[in-house]
C-alpha cells in the first residue's frame, strides 16, 4: 500500500476557500494578505488562521456551504487522484481549511478520506470561531504519522503534495515531495517542483519515484 497526501487550498482546489468566502464582505485583499504571509512562513498559520476568520463573522452559514460546494478543483486533479488510485495509492487530503469545502471535493475526486477543520456557526450565522485538527503548522505532520502507523506505510511509500509554510511539517515524514505551484519555503523541502497550474504534470514524476520500490 502507498499513501498520497493533498494540501486542498491552492493544490486540490484553484484558489483559496477563505478569500471565496471574504468576496461577500468586500474583503478579500485583507484575507489574501494574511494568506499570503502565512504560506510564505512569515507569520504563525495559527495566528492567520484566527484572524482570517474572525473577520468574516455573521456569513450565513448557507452562502457558506453554497460557495463552499462549487469550489473549483484544480486543473488535473481528477485525473492525477485517478492514477494514484490506480497504482494502489490510498488518497488523502489535509487542509488547513474547512470540512465545508474538504467534504464535497472528496466526494468529487473519489478521496479516501479528508482531515480539516470546522467553522463555528450560531443561528446560522458564522460566529468567527474555528477548530479542528489542522489548526497548527504542525498539524499536518503529526496527522501524516498516525496515517502513517495505523496503515503500516513508511516514508518511503508516502507522496506529499502542497504549496505553502504549512505544508512543510508533512513534508518532514515523505520521501516524495511535490511542491505545486509553491512559496520559495516549500520549494527548498521538495524534491518535485512544479509550476505550471495543471496537477497532471506531476503524474510522471511522482511515478518515476515509485517506479524501483
């Protein structure tokens, strides 16, 4: 068995949940600012992640789930879970983000499972509260190693594609290390880099990294 583990925002998915979400309040630049400094590493992910959204207190919880529900998935990425699935890769996607947005792309691209946080709603209203089990830059990592002992699967059988700061911790226990279209931070932990917003060319890379075990 062989295990491949997705970041969602701006990997899986073409964008970023948070700043889909701040067009309803006009504030999308100050969101993509802090996301911007978060996944460049220049600022704590669970600081940015508070802040971000704290200001989107009062959305109502069915615009949330609307935006939330047509998301769009990153060019290749239905044909890049595909082949993975495939070759007897178990699929996975950790995110910083929301169960919101994590549940309904898992269920289009045929994940094995997701692990992501979740938004606090009162009267239907976001309270601009969050938990949840990604919540730290650490998150990912810890969460990669209990995959990892509960199905018996190593480093060397494990493939980690994201590109941002936080993504760096899960990096920490893959061998294979796709950075997709990533902040230089990531870039320097990958030993797949790629550039070009389509997930289908890491299909043959990662392949190649699998192909003598």
């Amino acid at each position: 068995m062989k295990l491949a583990i997705f970041d969602f925002d701006s990997t899986l998915m073409d964008g970023e949940t948070l700043e889909f979400l701040a067009r309803e309040f006009h504030l999308e630049e100050k969101v993509a600012a802090i996301t911007k400094e978060a996944m460049s590493g220049n600022i704590d992910f669970f600081e940015s992640l508070i802040q971000r959204v704290s200001l989107l207190k009062g959305l109502d919880k069915y615009k949330v789930e609307k935006i939330c529900k047509n998301l769009p998935l990153m060019n290749g990425a239905k044909e890049l879970i595909f082949e993975l699935k495939r070759n007897g890769f178990k699929t996975v996607c950790f995110s910083g983000g929301f169960k919101s947005a994590t549940i309904p792309a898992r269920i289009k691209l045929g994940l094995d499972a997701d692990f992501s946080n979740i938004l606090h709603f009162k009267d239907n209203k976001m309270t601009g509260f969050v938990g949840g089990e990604m919540m730290f830059s650490s998150s990912k990592g810890e969460m990669l190693l209990t995959l990892q002992r509960l199905l018996n699967i190593s480093p060397e059988y494990t493939v980690t594609v994201g590109d941002g700061a936080n993504d760096l911790s899960m990096f920490k226990y893959s061998h294979t290390r796709v950075a997709f279209c990533a902040k230089d931070v990531l870039k320097k932990a990958a030993n797949i880099v790629i550039d070009e917003k389509d997930l289908t060319k890491a299909i043959e890379p990662i392949m190649n990294k699998f192909s003598n075990l």
